[in-house]
C-alpha cells in the first residue's frame, strides 16, 4: 500500500500507519493481525477516540471480538487522557529589520493532520528574513501519535485561530491588509473554509496538498457571494489524490472572477514540492502584488 509506506517513513504518522495496517489485514480475513497491530500502536503511546476504531468499516469485521473491545476502551481512555492535557500553542518567527509604515505581513500557517507546528515552522521560516512574520499555530486537538495534533473541528480551529491572531497583533505591529493564511494537508483544507466561510479576513490562501475530496461546500459558498476579493494560490502534486480537487476549486474561484493560481508539481504525491522557498517567495508576491 503506497499510503501505508509513506506513513511509516514518518514518525508522526505511525498511528495513522498502525491503523492502516489493522484495517489491511482485518480487510484479508487476518483478525488476529489486525488486533496485534492495534496492541503495538497502543505500545507506542499512539492513541484513538472510540468511533474511529467502532465506526471504522474496515475494522468492522473486529466488533464482536472481546480483544477488541479491550484495545477501543484502552484507547479511547488515552485519547480523553490526552485531549484533556492539550493546550493551544504557537510558535513564530520575527523579521530582524523593523516593519514598514503599515506593519509586517503575517504569513498565517496551520499544519497538517497528525503533525505539529515545530515540524511544520521550518518550511515556512525562511520568510521572516523576506520580511514575514511567521505564525504557526498548534491545535489543541490531538491526533493518533504522541505529539500530533489535527484541524478537523472548524469552529474549534476558527476559534483559536483568531486568539493567536490577536496575541501576533499585540506582539508587534501587523498590516492587516497582507494577511495571508497557509497550510498544509487538511490545514490547507481549513485555511480555504475559514476566509471562505467568514470566520476570518484575509488578503490570501495558500494551501498546499489540501484534502480536497470535492469542493461541493465551497461551491456553494462562492456561489452565496462569498471571497470575492480574495486571492489564492493552490500548490498539489499531480500524483496527490486531492489532484483534482484542486483543479476544481481552481476553475470554481476563475469562473467566479477571483485571482487565482493553480501550481500543479509533475511526480509530487502529498507533500511539500521540493524548492519550497521558491515558492513561497512566488506564491506570496502573487498574493499581495497591488
């Protein structure tokens, strides 16, 4: 499985990749597999809220099994243990020369699922000697490896989004019209809903390898009126599976007058495209060119 062997080249993601593995073998009629990879996930600290392993299709195969039930409860106890110990967090960088009459630009960035913000910041920090700040969020809402965190309640994510927002902007001076908010993964995903759905104002997106499985919500939010002045910048990979995705979103934010670019990278599955400062420093002046 070409997913499974980029999750286990990513220590992060080994929760991701131990449930994939129980789900491949609980699929081929191998139950006691399944369960012994969901006993090492739990050795490794990995944890799972209840309805992702119950309500998981793949594992239904599992429910009536004793073991089973036992790994759900233990895992469940560890994810409640550890969303109740997570705290919002945030991490940013500071350009060295002071800002301009209107204040720095802030380049706004929310990580992937299962990842965190200090593996996330060393992509995007290269700006701050362009003259960004840089601001990289970290959720309160843990994921499936020890250290993860995930984006995948909106108004939780809306919500401190913009306490962080307000700590940048009592941290320094921001030029509120070059705010620019970024991503990655399904916090890409969250930095096109967000502006989209008004939970927050911004000059541009940026989200690169976006979940992108349809784009019925935005659609139906573009259509209402919404992002008329908003600009965007789409970077996917053509090997990702959100590839077309994002060619949609593309042609729904063109056919609806608004400034976009769509930065499709031959042979890049779900990850950075490799001159990812160029791109940044490209996408960026598209965004905030007068």
């Amino acid at each position: 499985m070409r997913d499974l062997a980029r999750y286990r080249a990513n220590p992060l993601q080994h929760g991701v990749a131990w449930l994939l593995e129980a789900q491949d073998h609980a699929a081929n009629g191998r139950p006691n597999d399944a369960l012994d990879a969901l006993e090492t996930a739990l050795a490794a600290g990995c944890r799972y809220r209840r309805e992702w392993l119950e309500g998981n299709k793949s594992l239904a195969s599992l429910v009536d099994s004793a073991r089973f039930r036992d790994i759900v409860a233990r895992a469940d106890a560890r994810y409640a243990e550890a969303a109740a110990a997570a705290r919002p967090k945030l991490m940013f960088a500071m350009p060295d020369e002071p800002p301009d009459a209107f204040g720095y630009p802030l380049l706004l960035v929310l990580h992937g699922n299962n990842s965190n913000a200090s593996e996330t910041a060393p992509y995007w920090s290269s700006m701050a000697d362009a003259g960004w700040v840089v601001a990289v969020p970290q959720s309160s809402e843990v994921g499936m490896t020890p250290d993860t965190y995930v984006w995948n309640d909106r108004e939780r994510t809306a919500s401190e989004l913009l306490t962080h927002l307000e700590k940048v902007k009592h941290s320094t001076q921001i030029d509120v019209g070059r705010i620019v908010l970024a991503g990655f993964s399904m916090g890409a995903t969250q930095a096109i809903a967000l502006p989209l759905a008004g939970k927050i104002k911004v000059r541009g997106i940026f989200p690169i390898a976006a979940w992108l499985p349809h784009v019925r919500e935005f659609t139906r939010l573009i259509e209402d009126g919404a992002g008329r002045m908003l600009r965007s910048y789409i970077v996917v990979g053509d090997q990702d599976q959100s590839a077309d995705g994002a060619r949609a979103l593309y042609e729904l934010f063109s056919a609806h007058g608004m400034r976009t670019q769509l930065d499709v990278r031959e042979g890049l599955d779900h990850d950075y495209p490799p001159d990812i400062h160029a791109t940044l420093v490209r996408a960026l002046e598209f965004l905030t060119a007068p």
